[in-house]
C-alpha cells in the first residue's frame, strides 16, 4: 500500500528527492505534536494589543502551535500577519568532528535526517504563513542544494523567487588557509507563497566612485552629469535612487572587533537582515525567526517597526536575545550606522514551550488551567453534555472532561469517581473517555481504568501517560555543554518539569581573589524511567550577570562545561568584577536552573 502511494506520489510531480524515513506532509502536519506556550514574564509595559514575542523550546512543536493556534480561536493572533520568515538553520556539522570512515557513513545518515529534520518545520513554516508571506533560508553548499529540492517540493517550483549569495569578503581563519579555492560564501533562498501575491520593496544601493566616473559622463546643456542608459532613457546622478541591489551581495562577515558582535558563534550581521526585512515586510507585519540564535532577525525588525516572533531551543541563545533586545538603545542605528539606535525596547513577552512550572500551573485560576490542560492534550474546546454531566470537549472523536481539582478540592479521582461517571454516561459513549487530572489527584497508578465497553483513560499532568499517547518516547530538549555544539540541530518531543538541579559551591575568598568553587552538581529528573547520572554529569553551563540588578537577568558571561572541567570547577573573579550583586544561573543539560545572588561579602 505505501508503494502505491509512493509511486501515485511519483507519478504526480514527475521527480522527488527520495531519502529513507521521508514521511507524508499530511502525517507530519497530523502527527506533530503541538505545545502549549507558558507565559514566562513581560518586560516593558505592553500597551498595545500584540507584544513580541521570544519561545523557548523545540521550534516544531511551536510551529505546530502555532498552526493550531491559527486555525482555532487565533489567541497569539499571527493568523494571516507572519509576512516573513527567515532562517539560519544549524548545518548539521556535527560529523565535522569525526574519523574520516565513520564521518562518510554518518554524514548520510546525519544528512537524510537532518533533511526530515528542517523539511517538517518548512511544511508547517509555509502553513503558518500570511498568504503573501516570503521564506528566506539561509544555508551553505554542504546541504544547500538538497534543501532546495525540498523546498521547490513544499512551495512549488513557481514560487523559488531568488538565489542570493553572500559573499562574505573577508574570510578568515582555516577557511582562509584551504588548499583550493577559499570558500567564502553562503546561499540564501528567497521563496514566496504565492509569487503572484507577494510584497517586494525594491532596494538600491549607492553607486561605486567607479561606475559613476565611468557612466555618467554625459553634460546637458545646463553642464550637468547624466547617465545615458543603453534604452536611451537619461538619468541625472542626484535623480538617481541609485543601483538595484542584485541577488549577489558583498558584505563583510562579523569580525572581532565589530560592535554588534555578541559573542554568540554563527551570528549573522545586521545588514543581511536590513535587506531581507525592508525588502519582504511593511512596517507593523509580524516577521519570524524560528532558529533564532543571538536575535539578529529580532533586533532588526524591531528597528524597523515590525513586530516580531523569535524561537529557539538553546538557554544560551535566549539569554543573549533577551540581551540584546533590553539593550537595543545602544545598539547602532541601521539608517545611521555611526550612531546609536537610541530608542527603548519593545515590549516583548517570553514563553516556555513544553517547559512547565507544576507549581505555577496549579495556581493559575480555573478557565486558564482548563485552556491549558486541554491545549496540552490537543483536546478541541466544545461544552457538551451526556446525560447531564458537563463534558469539555473532544479529543480526537471521543468526549473528554477536565478534572476540576479546584471545585472538588476534597475529591480525589478515584475508582468511585469512575464508577459514578460510569454509571452516567456509560450507555452514551464510546470505546475511549479521556480525563485531564493533576497526578497528585490521581488516586491509582493505571493510566486506563475499563468499566463495560469503555476504557477512561486518565491524562495525568505533568507527565506519565504522554509516552503511551503520542507512542513515541518522550525527550527532553538537550542544553550544550561545550560552544562547538551551540549550533546543533536539536529535536525533542516536547515536555519536561522545571525542576532545579542540586548545586554546591565554596565562594572562599584570599581577599585578592573570588573563586567559586563548584563541588557538586546533580540533576533532578523526573521521568517514569530516571537515569542515574554521575556528579558533574549533567551539567550544561554557568551564566553570570555581574550586576544583577534586582529584576532582570543581563548576561554577562558564560562558561560551559567543557571548560570548566579542565578548570577544575572553578571560577574566579576579581574583586571589580563583582563590586555589585551578581546574579549566577548553574544550568543543566535539560535547560533546568537554580538560581543565586552573591556578593563580596559572601565570598568568606
Ligand atoms: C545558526 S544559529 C542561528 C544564528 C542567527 N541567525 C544569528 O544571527 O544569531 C541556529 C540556532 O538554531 C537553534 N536550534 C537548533 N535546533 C533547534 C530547534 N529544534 N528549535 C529551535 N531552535 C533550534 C540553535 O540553538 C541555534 O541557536
């Protein structure tokens, strides 16, 4: 049967890029499993009715979300406003690190999967899409090119707009040293949704000295310069909006000394973005990066007036966005490059997907909690009643209710609680009845109880029946522990419990020196199988504001594990360094914090 399909698939677009485990866009349209997005905090006041937003957690989930999110009650109210998508997806180099047998066998494996990998989220990218939206992907020539097939698949051959290359000019470095030609370019494809509906505004860049000297060498009778074009149409040089920029573009590459540098490796610069943002989108349209890294794409349209959403599954990476965006005032103004940019910052919100606070969750008040309990389970919203007990909705075609921990706060959910719903709705319903309960209220381990024909399946929040849901096992999304691996392709099927790892540090001071010194460092899981993990295991990074100001977390400074090792789990400050209160983050690979404040005077 799936040969038909294939061949049915086959014969209908003529050609294909075939790899092993390529699924149907329907199945992973169905099957991508959506996360609820957990309010983190907002800074600045939000007055209007859209504040940017910045997601940490796998992007497909969110995609997925988002997708959802749009074709329900349209709450995040992206639904025909995403006008533009760029991205700079990790290039799976991971295998660069290998033996050269091993490397040849798992570049294509890497590669077949990283295919699958970016292709999911660039189905659900061209969903979520304004239907006069652009894509912009940025890519090299590893993987460029498959990735184009791809895309002509996913958007069709007729809406592949442009192939632009960056031409980096100053490649440095061991790229520099190459014994064949030095590669210093990487490809960017530009694609519309609909390429008879899009927004372009044409750009024009300044003529060279050259060309001016060249071609304007025409005088009129009043002595002034004219260019003659070829078509016979005259142009006087101050009338001139200048030269359209071509699909080639030489701008130089971020290198150490430049001013928006940031530390964060792959980081692009401003003047790409500049291009693709003024070029694709108006003023007020909702402009997304889901790979987002540093922010670049971020920090650029909101300079000029675009809303934006930013994703990423890195604590690194929305550490130094959330950096960056606080500190946009200084940052250099695109029209006037000299100068700073010096308005605040937008008001922007930061969400957790699939990230939960337990805690946090059991505060919230009834119809939220409800919302997202039956967002976590992909239970659609619709009141119903079956023999007078009021149901919340359906997952899939069978009834389901959300336990209400609040109104029966005495009540556990019990055999007798079945029992009585049994005994109700038992003739009304089908095979499966769904119910959403915290687990703590849960008073059996089952995940199905069966009364009659009907099974109830219990959904436990936080954790324990989403393995036997979406069949599959459950992952959490992986932190680096070393810089080479902050651009790793990174997947996760969606959900874990903030829960602080154990850390215990010495702050013992010779008056001169303020070294930490980490002694233990252990992570919490939870999970129906926990691994055991030796001390210092688990851990991802250290992240030190130096001047914690009481409210927000300012990165200053990260040190990741690797690094630490061979320094023995010690960090040392001098005493400038940390004359203010310091905020420290000790972070574990799952993304987990636990947080501390320390001064000069607690180093003893
Ligand atoms: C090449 S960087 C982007 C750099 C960015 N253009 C800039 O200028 O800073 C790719 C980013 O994708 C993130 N990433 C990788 N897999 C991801 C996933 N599944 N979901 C969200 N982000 C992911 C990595 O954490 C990394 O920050």
């Amino acid at each position: 049967m799936v040969t038909g399909i294939y061949f049915f698939l086959l014969k209908k677009k003529e050609y294909e890029l075939v790899y092993a485990g390529k699924e149907r866009k329907e199945d992973i349209i169905a099957e991508t499993m959506a996360v609820p997005l957990q309010e983190i905090k907002t800074f600045g006041k939000s007055e209007d009715s859209w504040t940017n937003k910045l997601i940490f957690g796998d992007n497909l989930q969110i995609l997925k979300e988002i997708y959802n999110d749009q074709r329900g009650k349209n709450l995040l109210d992206t639904k025909d406003k995403i006008r533009l998508i760029y991205i700079d997806p990790p290039f799976a180099t991971k295998q660069d690190f290998m033996k050269d047998g091993e490397k040849v066998y798992q570049d294509k494996v890497i590669g077949a999967e990283f295919l699958e990998f970016l292709r999911e989220r660039l189905i659900l990218a061209k969903e979520i899409l304004a239907d006069d939206g652009s894509l912009y992907i940025h890519l090299d020539g590893k993987k460029g090119h498959y990735v184009k097939i791809l895309l002509d698949e996913i958007f069709g051959e007729n809406n592949f707009i442009r192939e632009i290359i960056w031409d980096r000019m100053n490649p440095s470095g061991g790229k520099a040293a190459a014994e064949n030609w030095i590669h210093a370019h990487d490809t960017v494809f530009y694609y519309t949704k609909n390429s008879n509906d899009k927004i372009f505004n044409k750009e024009y860049e300044p003529y060279s000295e050259e060309y001016i000297e060249e071609r304007f060498i025409h005088k009129d009778a009043n002595g002034r310069y004219r260019l003659q074009g070829s078509d016979n149409r005259k142009q006087y040089l101050s009338e001139s909006k200048g030269k359209a920029v071509t699909s080639v573009w030489g701008i130089p590459d971020i290198n150490v000394m430049a001013t928006e540098r940031l530390d964060y490796p792959t980081q692009k610069p401003e003047v790409i973005l500049e291009r693709i943002v003024k070029a694709s989108s108006n003023k007020g349209d909702i402009v997304m990066d889901f790979f987002a890294g540093s922010g670049t794409t971020l920090s650029v349209a909101e300079k000029l007036d675009r809303k934006w959403i930013g994703c990423d599954c890195g604590k690194f990476a929305i550490y130094t966005i959330q950096k960056r965006i606080l500190n946009i005032t200084e940052s250099k103004d695109l029209d006037d490059k000299e100068n700073g940019y010096g308005k605040e910052y937008k008001p922007f919100t930061l969400y957790n997907a699939g990230l939960y606070d337990y805690k946090k969750i059991k505060e919230l008040p009834w119809e939220k909690y409800r919302d997202f309990a039956l967002n976590l389970f992909e239970v659609r919203d619709e009141k119903h009643k079956v023999s007078g007990i009021e149901i919340d909705g359906y997952r899939g075609n069978d009834n389901t209710i959300v336990f209400n921990h609040e109104k029966h706060k005495s009540v556990v959910l019990d055999y007798g609680y079945i029992d009585d719903l049994h005994k109700h709705v038992g003739s009304k319903i089908g095979d499966k009845f769904f119910i959403i309960a915290p687990a703590g209220h849960v008073d059996f381990l089952e995940d199905y109880v069966e009364r009659g024909k009907t099974r109830y399946y219990i959904l436990r929040i936080p954790y324990s029946i989403i393995n036997e849901l979406h069949n599959r096992d459950f992952e959490n999304i992986k932190q680096p522990a070393d810089e080479k691996d902050v651009n790793n392709t990174v997947e996760s099927v969606g959900f874990d419990f903030i829960h602080p790892p154990e850390v215990e540090c010495l702050y013992k001071s010779d008056k001169k020196n303020f070294p930490i010194n980490i002694t233990h460092f252990m992570s919490k899981i939870r999970s129906k199988n926990p691994q055991k993990y030796a001390n210092f295991e688990t851990l991802s990074m250290v992240m030190v504001d130096y001047n914690y100001n009481g409210e927000v977390f300012d990165l200053d400074k990260t040190y990741f594990a690797e690094g630490l090792k061979n320094d023995h789990y010690k960090i040392v400050f001098d005493k400038s360094m940390i004359d203010k209160k310091m905020m420290i983050i000790y972070m574990d690979i799952f993304g987990n914090e636990k947080r501390e404040v320390k001064q000069v005077s607690d180093f003893k």
